[in-house]
C-alpha cells in the first residue's frame, strides 16, 4: 500500500512539474489564453489556461505507471475503486465542457448542461449521495441531492478561480483532508483515488501561485470541483452519521462559501444567477487593501481550518460533531460579517427590522382601501370613504380638480416642509395630496397609494358622468 501510493503521489507530481510548462507554451502559441480585463481579472497580461489538461495527463501518467508494474492488483476490484472507473465517461464529460468553454467560451446555460449531464451519468452508476441526517434517502431524494452536491462542488472550484492559486490551492487542502480522513479510517480504496489528485496539484501549483504563468482554466477548474464532489461522496457513502455530507462541506468550505453566497447575492438583487461580478470573497479581500499573495494566503489559512475541523468530526465520530458544525457556522457568520456584503446587511434589516413586517401591513390596507372603493354605491359615498382613507393615513388635504369643479377636504394644518403630490388625469382633471414628512407610514404607502389613486379616479369619474357634490356637514 505505501509503494503504490507514494509512486501514485511522486508520479504525478513529476508529470504536472515537467509538463504544465510544455503545456503552457503551446496554449500561449495556439492563443488559448485569458486575457486581463481591467475589472474583475486581477493579472495584467494574457495568461494560458492549461491546469485541466495538465492535472488530467499527470493523473493518468501515474495511473498507468503503477499499472505498468502491476501494483493495482490487490486493489482494482475494490468498490469504491470500481465506482471510479466507471464514473470516468462522467469526469471526460465535464472535463471536456471546460476544455471547450476554454476554447470558445460557452455561454452558462451550455456549461450547466454538460455539468447537469455529467453529474446524472455518474448518478446512474452508482455514485449516489445514500444518507441524509443519518436517514436512507429513497432514489426520489438520492437523486437530487447527488446533482445537486455534484452540480456545487464543480461550479464552487470554478467560481472561486479569479486570483492566483486560490482554486488550486483550495482544492489541494481539500484533495488532502480527504486523503488523510482515507489513512486514519484506514480505508485505502480512498487513499488510492485522491493521492495523484493531491500529486498532480502540487505540481501544479508552482506555476500557478502569484504571479501566476498558467491558469486552471474551466476544464482544470470544473474538472477539479467534479473529482472533489465524487471524492466526498465516496468518503460519507459509509457513513450514517447524523452529520452526514458535513466532512465533505468543511474540507471545502471556502469554495462552497463563495458559490453560496454569489448565488444569494444575486438572487436578493434580482440578478441572473450566472451574472459574472466583483464581489467574490477575494474582490472583497483585495477591495480592503489586502494584496494577491496575501489573499490567498489568508484563503489558505481558512481552508486549513476548514481541513482541521472537517477531520475532527470524522475522528470523534459524531461525538461532537454538533459542536464542530456550530463553530463552523460561527466563524462563518463572523467572517461574512467582515466583508461587508450591502446585500446581506439590508436583507438582514428588511427581515428583522420590521420593513417586511410594514410591507404587507401597507399591502393589506391598499387592499381593503380598494375593496371599499369598490363597495360604493354613490359617488358621494364614494368620496367621502376616499377622504377618510387619506385622514387616516396622515395626509394634511385632498383636492380632486375637474376643470372647474373642486373637491377638498382638510384634515390638519398644512405644514411648511409639507409633501404636496399631483396625479395628472384626462380632460384636465389632477389630484392633489398634501402629506406631513410625519405621516404614519408614509414611505411604504405613498407610492401604492398614488398608483392605486391613479387607477381609481378615473375609473370612477367614467362610472358616474354626472355627479353631485358631497353634502358639507
């Protein structure tokens, strides 16, 4: 076991050492590059992405060279080693929709595709997410939680890509905790498929920590985040832990971080979830005046803790686990809270300061406004029931002004600094409001309430062409 596993380890870091800069030079004489954009790309000149092509050749050198010499023997026919082999026409496809996306850059939707085709192939060999909070999950549940882990992993690694060696780096602790986990459960099947992942990486990485001369690329990054969730459900298929996938999720923690709150982010903002921005966690670092290397290196250090902690739940086998995780969430929460996400903080306002809360109290009452309006028989009826509504939301006056015609009524002084609104109508008719800056509710009500005014008026003036005046009491 250690002479297969250390050739696997040594041969792969030697093949991505020798090859990665052969590599390098080719992709920057095809022109298959990446190329600074002043913005969200930190690197000032055109950098080749190869990191895919190199991890995948380096794996296979040392795979076929431990093969050569006959040291998988004991080991090929291992499950979980099985499950691997056979998950491979899955791990060519994603790494295939990267290479070509690194290539001809694909639009999100065909990237999704190919992941969203990967992750059902390896599905349907097997590679099942099976225990859900210490529960088998049915093939109902199984079936989303394995794509929808899958799907993560692969655009985790591939979003977090923006700065020197983050990616790689992330993944390289990530590919050795779950290395490590492998050696203390003693559970070679493990050990054997992530050492020359964990090999070809920290070859890798030399040339790609800053100042970087290559890049992962998406086929390195997708290919890499793919492997990884393949890896953690391989890892936890055994386990039936209450915890359950919480290992996997803390040895990549800071990944799975950015990916989650990119997509939070723009779903608060009502942006498309695939929209490229500048708001990961290391535009925010580098924003604080951090520099490249020391954002990645702080990264790093994350990722360690991450690591220490993700093997502290599996060694005390759940004896602490609820503590591991609190402390986890914890330190995630302080750490988020250090970055000042605008979208998260007025959120966090809007859903414990009360603003929801006064949202729909002013919806509810627009709509009763409404409802009573409606209910009016006269115009007279329906005219003093308007007034009425417009005292009790504060207003100073109305007047509705039909070309000659004038209805108003007063309900308190009107202040100086008074808000005064008109609504233009048809045929020369407004409305005008007249509201203190003091009005209840005033800022959540106005807008729907002038929309609502807007709409009503006219309507009600066609329903009654001709109309006496309110009665003056």
């Amino acid at each position: 076991m250690l002479l297969i596993t250390s050739l696997l380890a040594f041969s792969a870091f030697v093949c991505a050492l020798a090859v990665t800069p052969l590599a390098r030079d080719v992709f920057k004489r095809a022109g298959l590059v990446d190329h600074p954009n002043g913005s969200r790309k930190t690197h000032s000149n055109p950098i080749p992405r190869v990191g895919g092509v190199s991890i995948v050749l380096s794996i296979g050198f040392s795979i076929a060279v431990t093969a050569g010499i006959g040291l998988w023997g004991p080991f090929f026919y291992n499950p979980s080693v099985q499950l691997l082999i056979r998950a491979l026409p899955a791990i060519g496809i994603v790494f295939l929709v990267g290479l070509v996306d690194d290539a001809c850059a694909l639009k999100p939707w065909q990237k999704l595709l190919g992941q969203l085709i990967g992750a059902i192939l390896a599905y349907a060999i097997g590679l099942r997410v099976m225990v859900v909070a210490g529960v088998p999950a049915d093939n109902w549940l199984s079936l989303p939680l394995t794509i929808g882990w899958l799907l993560l992993c692969t655009n985790a690694f591939n979003l977090i890509d923006g700065i020197d060696g983050l990616s790689a780096g992330a993944g390289l602790f990530a590919t050795l905790t779950i290395l490590l986990s492998g050696v203390l459960d003693k559970d070679s099947a493990l050990v054997l498929v992530t050492v020359p992942l964990a090999g070809a990486l920290l070859g890798f990485l030399p040339y790609n920590f800053n100042p970087a001369s290559v890049f992962l690329g998406d086929s390195g990054s997708l290919l890499l985040g793919f492997l990884l969730g393949c890896f953690g459900i391989i890892w936890r298929t055994k386990t039936a832990t209450f915890f359950g996938m919480a290992s996997p999720l803390l040895a990549m923690f800071v990944p799975i971080l950015d990916v989650t709150l990119s997509v939070a982010r723009r779903l608060i903002r009502g942006q498309p979830i695939f929209t490229a921005d500048r708001r990961h966690l290391h535009h925010r670092l580098l924003d604080r005046g951090l520099t490249p290397r020391a954002v990645v290196l702080l990264l790093y250090a994350a990722c360690a803790i991450g690591a220490v902690l993700s093997l502290l739940e599996t060694l005390q086998h759940n004896r602490y686990g609820g503590l591991v995780v609190l402390l986890f969430c914890a330190g995630t929460w302080v750490g988020v809270q250090n970055l000042r996400y605008a979208e998260f903080r007025v959120a966090g306002h809007m859903l414990f300061g009360g603003t929801i809360q006064r949202l729909v109290h002013a919806e509810l009452q627009l709509r009763e406004y409404e409802e009573a309006l409606d209910d009016c028989g006269s115009f007279e009826e329906w005219w003093l029931r308007l007034c009425d509504q417009c005292r009790k939301l504060g207003f100073a006056s109305v007047e509705l002004n039909l070309g000659g015609q004038i209805l108003e009524e007063t309900f308190a002084p009107t202040p100086v600094n008074c808000w005064s609104v008109i609504i233009p109508m048809l045929d020369g008719a407004s409305f005008h409001l007249a509201i203190p800056p003091d009005a209840a509710d005033t800022p959540s009500v106005i807008m729907p309430f002038v929309d609502l005014i807007s709409r009503k008026v006219p309507q009600r003036l066609t329903q009654d062409s001709e109309f006496s005046l309110p009665v003056r009491k």
